[in-house]
C-alpha cells in the first residue's frame, strides 16, 4: 500500500527516470475511461473534476470517454483557479472534443444532471488531502451521496474525503499503481488497479522524489539549533576525515555542528583558518565549526566521555568513526560513546572504525536510533559475512541484517543499497571518480546532517545517498578526475537548490 507521500515520490522519480508526469496522467485518465466503459457501457456520463492533479486525470477521462459516449465534465471552481500546469493543458484539450463543461452550478442543475447520468466519475481530490473538507466539496460530497441511488459513482484513485469525517462512497474505485494506505472494498467499493506506466526504476531506486518530499525546510520563527545540530566524534591517525564529516553536515543544511577530536586534528583546523595557503572559502567555512579538543593527542579515549557526555545534551545525532583508528582504548571509548547516546536518546550515524567495533559488540546497537555506513569490507566487519557480487541477493544479505540488527544499514558500493530491514532501495547516482578518498567520510556527514534534521534513518540513507552521489557528479562536471572530497562537499548546496 502506498501512502500520499509514496505516490509523490514515484511521480517525482518517474520523471528524473524518463517517464513524464503527463504520461502518467494520460495512461491514469485513459485507464479510468476504459475501465467504465467496459464494465457500465454508459450512455452519459459526468465527471466531477477538481483543481489539482487528480482533477487532470479526470480531464483526460472525459476526453476518452467522449469518443463512445455523451460527456459532462463539472469543474468545481472557476478554470483560472486550476493549481497544476498539466491539470490545465488537459482541461483546454477538453475544448477540442465533445465534452459540456458545466461550472460549480446550483443544486436543481447538478441533480438534474445526476440524474440524467449512467456513471459519474468523481476527481475532485486525491491524496494528500489535510484537514476535513471545506466547499463546495463538502456540498458536493454531500449530494453525490444522497443521489447515488440514480447512478453508478466511480472515484479517481482514491474517494474525495477519503480519511476523512466526510467521504464518498463510490460503487468502484479505480486506483493507480497500487493500493493506497487504508483502502478496502468497504471504503471504496471494488477496487481497480491501472498500471500507468511508472518505471521499474522509479521502483527500485532512490531519486529526487525522497529529497523533495522528505528534506525538512525551515520553518519561518525557527531559531538556531531548531534545524539540527550534530556532533562529529573523529580523527586521530587521520586528519581529513572528521573534518570532511562535519563540513558536508554544515552544508546539508543542519545549523551547528561541533567537531570533537584529538588535539592533532584541532590544531591541523586552526592551522589551516590561518594558513595563507588555504583557499579563503575553505577557511571561512572552518570557521562555522565548533572545535573541541579531546584529552590525547592522537586518540579518542574513554575520559574523553565526560566531555561528550556533555555535548550529548545539545546535539541531535553523533557521527562517530571518521578517522578514528583502532586503538584498543579507542574501541572501548567508542563502545561506552553509543551507550551515552542510548541512554540520552541521541541518534547516531556508525561510520568507518566504529562499525567494526558495534561488529564485535552488536548488543551495543540495541534500542539505539542508528544508521550504520559500511562499504563491502566493512560489512564483513558488522556482520561476519561476505555480501554477494549480484545485486538482488546483496539486497536480500542488507536486509536481513538491518533487520537482525535494528539499524538501517547503507551499504557503499557500485549500487548503494539502504536498507531498514523492512524496505529497501538502491541508489545508483554517483561517479567512479567518486571512489577518491573522503567521499564515505562526506556520506556520513549528510547522513548526519538529515538525521539531526529528524528525517527518519530508512530516508536519511535514501536522501543521503541521493544527495552526495548528485553533488559528486556535479564536481566531476567541474573538476574531472582530479575531483577531490571537498569539491563534492561544495557542490551540496547546489543539488538542494536544484531538487527543493
């Protein structure tokens, strides 16, 4: 079963895969016609047809259903309030055929018309619809439903008001693609499924559609902090990577992010905000970090925990492994880290060292909110198995360890492939430059980034992965085969812009 946020997506990314909305719209209406004229064979028909989308579709119904037989279309506000581009030019088309558009008419003419009708189709609203009905489809509804008794009624994907206090209740619905969420023959008479041609790939693979449905904007009164904050527990044998980790959260769109990490990469920061040989962009954007420095000088250890168990009060999600090495004391540090976060509900992206130590320590990860970012090596690490060549069978080993584990898992490879162990997608947008060092410390950070935004784990992978592999190709364009990690991190904001 689908739900409105669902069908959104499949639409979305039916596009970014080659199938256009209109398309979809067009098989949607034609699959309705068909389906009443085969099952009613009517000698008139009227098609109520609202605003939006769901109301095109209605559009495109008459206008086959006009080839075999007398068409009334009934548009519920005036045409220049139709809201959707495509709505619109399938309305015009209208004016090319045999069909009588009738406006929001007084009650004596609609139940004339009712009652001079053998089917009416009802495509005032679909999914997504929030709140009780308001007029004139709350009359409307109202009406239909007294006077059905004169006529077969047919809804549009989903009844208007379905959901709702106020719903009609058709002798048959003919829905799109699949069920959507609640629907039964109670709610909706019987029920018809129409492919409309979504792709397989819309299907199987992330695309825009998660990142535009699924990405929290700001909301107008928010204040600092409201958007996100993260925590980047990092470095040590490696400077780069933690640094990477919290430069793509900041740029993901979250509002701070603190970077705690040993004295050797804290002074490798501050040397770099003052380095004359660092571009000024790059040291601007050092700048938007909170350094904290742990105790040692190149490893995160266990008394390092009193100081965190402090920043876990102010942060959203920790992303802990970029850089971080595997020093013994660092394991155990890393093990009592997640345990902090379990206890003050702190939500955690488990990357590079860290997954073998959660690999070795699995009890670890119960209860706790955690995305786990391995490439095929690492999953060796996590999981003491091997994931296979095909990508079918890999998607199988993903999932069922999500699920044994009770994490989302994004594994790094070829294909990408998130997993919460109940759904699965791939992801199949990057570059093979993109396997320079430092684009998985990126990953982490956006996945970081979403998360502390309150994007749910499963959407956080989907969106993550979507967004980094897009930024990546964006940098490629620019940079070639000398693209590096931070070139990627700087193309973030521009795929936002582009999908938001």
């Amino acid at each position: 079963m689908l739900t409105a946020k669902d069908v959104k997506v499949l639409d979305l990314n039916s596009e970014f895969f080659g199938v256009s909305t209109e398309t979809l719209m067009e098989n949607a209406g034609k699959g309705v016609a068909d389906f009443v004229f085969k099952k009613y064979k009517p000698r008139v028909v009227t098609v109520f047809c609202g605003l939006g989308n769901n109301g095109g579709d209605g559009f495109v119904a008459a206008r086959y259903l006009s080839r075999h037989c007398r068409c009334n279309v009934v548009l519920m506000k005036d045409p220049s309030e139709i809201k959707t581009s495509l709505a619109r030019k399938n309305f015009e088309r209208l004016k090319d055929v045999n069909v009588i558009i009738y406006g929001n008419e007084d009650e004596k003419t609609l139940v004339d018309l009712l009652r001079n009708s053998d089917v009416v189709l009802d495509a005032m609203l679909g999914v997504g619809l929030s709140g009780e009905l308001r007029e004139p489809y709350k009359s409307c509804v109202e009406l239909l439903n007294r006077e059905k008794k004169n006529f077969s009624l047919v809804s549009v994907d989903i009844p208007t008001g379905f959901g709702t206090s106020l719903s009609l209740h058709p002798d048959a619905t003919v829905t799109f693609h699949d069920l959507k969420e609640g629907m039964n023959r109670e709610n909706c008479g019987e029920i018809e499924v129409v492919d409309i041609g979504i792709p397989e790939e819309a299907k199987v693979y992330v695309g825009p559609g998660e990142l535009k449905v699924y990405y929290p904007r700001n909301k107008s009164g928010s204040h600092k902090g409201d958007n996100g904050v993260v925590l980047v527990v990092g470095g040590g044998p490696y400077v780069g990577a933690p640094v990477l980790s919290a430069l793509a959260a900041l740029r993901t769109g979250v509002d701070l992010v603190y970077l705690a990490t040993p004295k050797r990469v804290a002074e490798a920061v501050y040397s770099l905000n003052t380095n004359e040989g660092v571009s000024r962009k790059h040291a601007l954007l050092l700048l938007n970090l909170i350094v904290e420095e742990l105790s040692e000088k190149d490893r995160f250890v266990t008394k390092d925990l009193n100081l965190l168990s402090g920043l876990l009060d102010k942060v959203d999600t920790v992303v802990v492994g970029p850089g971080l090495g595997k020093h013994d004391e660092t394991k155990e540090a890393v093990k009592k880290l997640l345990s902090l976060c379990r206890e003050k509900n702190v939500s955690c992206v488990i990357d590079a060292d860290a997954i073998g130590v959660v690999g070795s320590n699995r009890e670890i990860l119960k209860d706790l909110e955690a995305v786990v970012t391995p490439h095929r090596g690492e999953f060796i690490r996590l999981t003491g198995e091997k994931v296979p060549d095909d990508t079918e069978d890999a998607e199988k080993i993903v999932k069922e360890w999500a699920k044994k584990l009770g994490v989302t898992i994004v594994l790094k490879s070829s294909e990408d492939i998130i997993s919460d162990g109940v759904r699965v997608k791939r992801n199949m947008v990057h570059h093979p430059a993109m396997t320079v060092g430092g684009t998985g410390d990126v990953l982490a950070g956006v996945v970081g980034g979403l998360l502390s935004k309150k994007v749910s784990p499963f959407f956080t992978g989907c969106i993550g992965t979507f967004l980094n592999g897009s930024a990546g190709l964006k940098a490629f364009e620019k940079k070639s085969y000398g693209v590096v990690a931070t070139d990627v991190v700087e193309e973030i904001p521009l795929v936002l812009k582009q999908f938001l």
